[in-house]
C-alpha cells in the first residue's frame, strides 16, 4: 500500500447479537427488510439455517461502515442501508455504494470500503477500513499554482467551502494544483482537436450510457442535458457527441457569452460547425420550448452564479448560491425528462462523456416550492458528479456569490 495511503486509513468496528438479527426477521414485514437490506444481501443470506447469522454480519457491516462517518450518520445525511455487501467472484465480501453514500466518500476523498466479516452462533462482527484517495499533482500543475497564480485565492477559497471539515488542509492544497494541472491540459487539448482526425478522436472518447440518452429522447418530448464545467467539457461534446451523426442539429448549448468577445465568436463557430446551436442564458425561453417541442435536446451548464433575474438562491454544498431556475420550470411546465451528464479525463488521457438516469419530477400545489425543490435537486446532482473528479472541475468561477438567502 502507499505510505500515504496507509498514513489516512481509518476503520470502523462493529459486533451485532444474532438473536437481535432474528427479532428483526420475526417482527418486520419483506417490506421492511428490503428497505434495510439490498434484494442481494437477501439473497447470498439464502433460506437455511445460517441465514440469520448470514444477514447479522451484514448488518454489523452496515454499522461498522456508519461508523466512518458519524456526523453524516447523525445528520442523516447517509443511512445504513446506504450500504451493502455482496460476494466477489473469489468469495470475499465487497461494499457497495449507493448514490448518496458514494457522495460522502467522495468529499472525504476516501477511494473505497474495504470489509471483514465473520460470525459464531451468538454474534457477527465486521471490520470495515476506509482507503483515502491519492491525488495525483502533475509537476506543471504545481509550477503554475506557484509561478502563475491566476485567482489563486479564489480557487483556495472555494475549495475550502466545499473540502474543509472533511479533509486536511495539505490535501486541499494539492486538489488547487491539480485543478491548475487540469487547466493545463485542458487548453492543451482545446488547440489539438481540431487537428486531430476523425478516427484519433472516437480512440480518445468514450460513452457511457448512452442507451438511457437514447431511450429518453424516443420519448419524444426532448431532453434537458443538466451538464457542468466537468473534465474537458469542450472535448466531450464535440468529439463525443459527433458520434452520433444522426443526432448533428439536435443539440443544442445554453451558454453564457464570454469575453473576450473573440474568444466568444471562436468557441461558437467551432460549437456550430460541429453540428451544435447555441443559446443565451437570458432571453431564450420561448426558444428553447419550440426546440424542445420538436424533440430537440438541450444542454443546461447549470454551475455558475444566477443573478436575482434569472435565478434563485437554494444550497450549493451546503452554502447559498444563485441557481438558475429556467430548467426546472421548463420541466414542471412540460413534462421534459431532465438528464444529467458529465466527462472527465482518465489518468491515460482519453476522456468519458457518461449519461445518468432521468431525475424524478418533484411536483408541489405551490408552484414556487415546485421550482426551489427541483432546482436543489439538480444543485444535488451537481454535487454529486463534481465530487467524482473534484480536481477537474472550474474552481476560478465565483460560484458563492450570495451573502443571505
């Protein structure tokens, strides 16, 4: 293991009676125990007699697991049943995640869970080990984050409002240099994918779960593509979505215009020859649902600041931020399925452009409710995605800038 690893590993203990495992299994209905154990933790129990000894070292994993994180537990930010064991093709168990668990690890940049099970007759204990995540700072990062500290105390402080708490100072520290190594490549591959032929680019992309894109759009009302600043998200959509031709005109980019001007008139000339529309963040409405109305998809960059015009104040990380508003009205007034996706760049260098399910539709009597409920869901999704790769994500963006709510 790496030194540094091994330094930040931690570990969570837990021993569970199995007579309390099978009051448990005597008073809760099926119903009940799916909600607390995963339909495979049931099943690899199996129906003979070591079943509830079987589901008890489960369970004592599921504690030993909470016990990593105690504030969230507390908070009920995470439950036990956000976690689950099941058997590797060698027999030992392994923990998975769901959503809001991984989430959590996440921003305690914690890698995986490993775990140990055993049981007697009487008691199942677990020993669950968190491994930290290693993050990797190329020697350029950490030259231009000293040399060329283009809003350094910016990205510091962002960073901070999202990180502190949960990991030391140190490695908060080297997630700004690796974003600025990020920031590296990314200007690089800007200036060689124009250059780059045709089949150099479907080697550099790939696509994940594209079929659930797909399968929403024969749905035939468009898509809303809820979509940040993650990885290189200039390679992604032109040589990710140029994969599909059969799709060229379809998409479209809700964009703010940036300065200076001729850099704004370059990224949207490539942007449409490219096969790509674009649209201003203020004044498309009437736009975007005509376009949707034809079955079009629309790409929503929801992580920057909204001013009061545009937007509403909900929380970002935890902390107020102007969040547009426009896509979740869209999606309450017309049904739309909200999509989320996102890329990043892979240690090799090749990127992934990855499509996630449909997010569920809150609806409310009170429509103003409606909105703030939705749009801190999709502020949720947000969080999520820029967990998973926090070092390439746009921390020189004032994403805060609201004081109160």
């Amino acid at each position: 293991m790496n030194p540094e690893a091994a330094k930040g590993t931690r570990c969570g203990i837990d021993t569970v009676e199995v007579a309390r495992i099978e009051k448990l299994l005597r008073d809760k209905t099926p119903e009940d125990l799916g909600r607390l154990f995963s339909p495979q933790e049931l099943q690899d129990a199996g129906d003979g007699p070591g079943r509830t000894a079987s589901l008890a070292a489960r369970f004592a994993a599921k504690e030993a697991c909470g016990k990593l994180f105690p504030r969230e537990l507390a908070l009920g930010v995470i439950e036990l049943a956000d976690f689950s064991t099941r058997r590797d093709a060698y027999g030992a168990p392994v923990v998975e995640l769901n959503a809001r668990a991984r989430a959590v690890l996440d921003r305690h940049r914690i890698a995986g869970i490993r775990v140990s099970l055993t049981h007697t007759e009487t008691s199942a204990s677990a020993i669950a080990w968190a491994d930290p995540r290693i993050t990797e700072v190329p020697w350029f990062g950490r030259l231009l984050y000293y040399l060329f500290p283009y809003r350094r105390g910016v990205v510091l402080g962002n960073l901070r409002r999202v990180f502190s708490g949960y990991i030391p100072e140190s490695e908060i520290l080297k997630l700004a240099q690796a974003y600025y190594g990020h920031y590296v490549r990314f200007l690089l591959e800007f200036i060689r994918l124009p250059f780059m032929p045709e089949n150099r680019r479907k080697a550099w992309m790939r696509i994940e779960n594209v079929e659930v894109a797909l399968r929403a759009h024969a749905r035939g009302k468009g898509i809303l593509l809820l979509t940040g600043h993650f990885g290189n998200f200039e390679v992604s959509t032109v040589a990710g979505i140029s994969q599909f031709p059969g799709y060229r005109g379809l998409f479209h980019f809700v964009r703010r215009r940036l300065k200076p001007k001729l850099l704004n008139d370059f990224i949207t000339w490539r942007t449409r020859q490219a096969g790509f529309g674009t649209l201003a963040k203020s004044g498309s409405l009437e736009t975007i649902l005509d376009l949707l109305a034809t079955g079009a998809i629309v790409v929503y960059v929801f992580d920057q600041h909204a001013g009061k015009g545009n937007g509403i104040t909900v929380d970002f990380f935890g902390h107020p931020a102007g969040t547009f508003k426009s896509v979740a009205l869209i999606a309450l007034s017309t049904g739309v399925p909200v999509l989320p996706a996102y890329s990043w760049r892979e240690p090799d260098g090749s990127h992934v452009l990855r499509f996630e399910e449909p997010l569920p539709l809150i609806e409310d009597e009170n429509i103003g409710k409606a909105i703030r409920r939705n749009t801190r869901a999709y502020n949720e999704e947000i969080e999520r995605m820029l967990l998973r790769h926090p070092e390439q994500w746009i921390w020189m963006h004032r994403r805060w800038k609201v004081t109160g709510r």
